[in-house]
C-alpha cells in the first residue's frame, strides 16, 4: 500500500510532538518534513533526536516551502499568522492542509475557504470525536428548546493558553445558535464573557478560565427558571486531538479541493 506522505508544522510544539509519536504507531504515512519558526533552537537537528527517539534522518526546517515540498498532507497546528503564510503555499503546491489552530478571524477563514477552491483544506477547532459529536448534540438541544433556556458555554484550559473564549467554546456557541436560528456576533463574544464585566441580554454567553496544565474541559449549560440541563467533556489525555489530526490527515489525502470540517471525516 501506497504510503501517505506528512509534513508537520510546528513539529517541537505541544501538538507537533504528539502527531509524531502517533505517527510512529500508523502504518499509513511516511514522515517527510517538519519545520519550526526561525527562532528555534531545534533547527538544522534530527527530528527523531529532538523528540527523544532515533535518528531518522529528516532535519527540521525553518523553510515553509521545504515544508510543503513533495508531500501529500499537511499537518498544522502553529499560530493563525504562519497558518496564512502556510495556506498559500498548500494552494500553489496543491498539497492538503489539516489546520488545527483557534484563534482565525473571520477575515482569515474566508482566506482558508478560497484557498480550498485549488486543494483540500480541513479546519477544525478541534478533532476529538467527543467533542464533535457534542457539537452536533448541542445544535439539536438548542433547536428543541423554547426560547426561555439561556446557553452558558464553559471551558477551561491550562495556563498558556491564548485565546478565550477557546475555538471549541465558539464552536459550541455557534451550534448552539444555529439551533436557535439567531446568528451569534463573532465581532462581541468578547463581551459575551462573564468575567469582561460587560452585561448582555444575547441569549448566549462564555466563561473562560485559564490554570494548570488542563487539557481541555468544556460544558454547555442551558437554563431555565425551573430546569437546567448540562452537556459536557473533558480531555483526560492530549493525544486524542492528534489521534483525531492524524485522522482527518488520512481522510483528507484523498480529496483534490473543498473545504472540510471534522463534522465531514467523522460522518455527523
């Protein structure tokens, strides 16, 4: 069987050197690159050295273009910055990119969206098959609920996370207001967090913590005056986003063009 050719971007950060060890454990790709920003100090070192197995001959590149030169997939979860610069090159390579990274402006996803006219694109907030199928539960509780139920969307992440809300906490109000049939304002979840001291009458809002090392834990709550009803996840182990990566990297290297979701890999 025809192997399927990798690269991974941001190969030494949390998720890189995840992908990596699950990599080692999937028969169906070969590794053939991984790159870092300039500043790192792993650069022009053995990939395997680095990440604590054996030498396997690859070095790691600061290049983008040697990032995305003969291979088949793209595996990125860097920063929205590099994803922009990194699209462009999956475009003109034609090269299939997994995109893991929150934190996209709407202006920067309708960049991913004609990107994907000329190669597959797969953006996903996350890549959990847990939280992917809450996500749909969340849209069909959300459609079943009389107007009175108010959404509390939670999560908590370890401390050096950046964002807040996190991707999968908007994700979730997304759903939730698409079963609501009212368009959630992207421009002011800022103001839909609890603790931003802003007051809102938007049926919707978010509650971000940020401590330790938590994977990810994420509820969404719907209230009302006499019942409330609580969805929920947590993340025990990181290695299922790059389970989940690795994949949506397999699904997608069949396809030639378009703009996917996990929603799509996972059938939901």
């Amino acid at each position: 069987m025809k192997k399927i050719k990798i690269g991974i971007a941001g190969i030494t950060g949390r998720m890189g050197r995840l992908i990596f060890a699950e990599l080692a454990k999937n028969r169906s790709f070969k590794l053939i690159s991984g790159s870092e920003k300039k500043s790192n100090p792993y650069i022009g070192k053995d990939i395997g050295n680095v990440l604590g197995t054996k030498k396997i001959g690859i070095h790691i590149s600061d290049d983008p273009e040697v990032l995305f030169s003969n291979v088949d997939v793209v595996v990125d979860f860097t920063s929205p910055k590099a994803v922009m610069h990194h699209v462009k090159l999956a475009q003109s390579c034609k090269v299939c990119h997994v995109i893991g990274v929150t934190g996209l402006t709407a202006t920067q996803e309708r960049k991913l969206k004609l990107a994907s006219k000329k190669t597959a694109i797969l953006y996903a907030s996350n890549m959990s098959l847990g939280i992917n199928l809450l996500i749909s539960f969340v849209e069909s509780l959300s459609q079943r609920l009389k107007e009175e139920f108010h959404v509390n969307i939670s999560d908590i992440h370890h401390r050096h996370k950046v964002d807040a809300p996190s991707g999968t906490a908007i994700s979730f109000g997304l759903a939730a207001a698409r079963g609501k049939k009212i368009k959630l304002p992207l421009s002011k979840i800022p103001h839909l967090l609890k603790s931003s001291g802003k007051t809102s009458k938007f049926p919707i809002d978010f509650t971000s913590i940020r401590k330790g090392n938590v994977a990810g834990k994420h509820s969404v709550t719907f209230s009302s005056k006499s019942e409330t009803i609580t969805l929920g996840h947590e993340a025990l182990d990181r290695a299922i986003f790059a389970r989940g990566a690795i994949f949506a990297a397999e699904w997608i290297a069949k396809k030639s063009s378009g703009f996917y979701s996990m929603e799509d890999v996972f059938s939901l």
